[in-house]
C-alpha cells in the first residue's frame, strides 16, 4: 500500500481540510467534506471518536465521557499529537494530509 503524503498547504480536492469539526455550530463545520467520511489516524491509531481535528496544530478533540455542558453539548478534551486525515470514499491508497 502506497500513501501519497501532503501538506495541508499543498492540499488539492481530494485530501481533507486542515482544520475540521462535527459541531454544525463551528466555523470549521463542512457537511460536504463530512459525508465523503474522513479517517484520522492520532498518534499511529486510527480513531473513529474525533469531535474536532487540526494537522498543522498537531491536535484533536474528543468527547469527555459523558459529561455535558450547560448548553447540552459534549464536554471535549484536547489531545495533543501527530495527525493524519484522508477521504475513506477514496478506499486503499487515498491521499493523506498530515504534518511534516
């Protein structure tokens, strides 16, 4: 398996933002980007729990258990570490956005 590697700088139509969130209320929600489905791999573990992802800023959020905030949303942490994003639509070989 081959892996084409880029930055988020050189990024083209089919490697995923630098910056992504699931919360509509965000200003780095994308639902197009979102429905192609995006894998993310955080320290070498692909990881399916990811509320909020940056590559350049090397970090990722993730639900706090079940906790909520006054609002009713999720309590998130953020997990510093490497991280890596590609399009799953793209199957096997789908360029990967990660940091150099």
């Amino acid at each position: 398996m081959t892996e084409e590697t880029t930055t988020p700088e050189t990024a083209g139509p089919d490697v995923p933002p630098d910056h992504l969130a699931i919360n509509p209320r965000s200003p780095f929600f994308d639902q197009d980007k979102l429905q192609r489905g995006i894998g993310i791999r955080f320290k070498g573990t692909v990881r399916t729990n990811i509320e909020e992802y940056c590559i350049s800023e090397g970090w990722v959020r993730v639900q706090a258990g079940k906790a909520m905030d006054r609002h009713g949303n999720p309590l998130t942490i953020k997990l510093s570490g490497p991280v890596e994003a590609w399009y799953e639509d793209l199957g096997e070989g789908a360029p990967v956005a990660k940091k150099d």
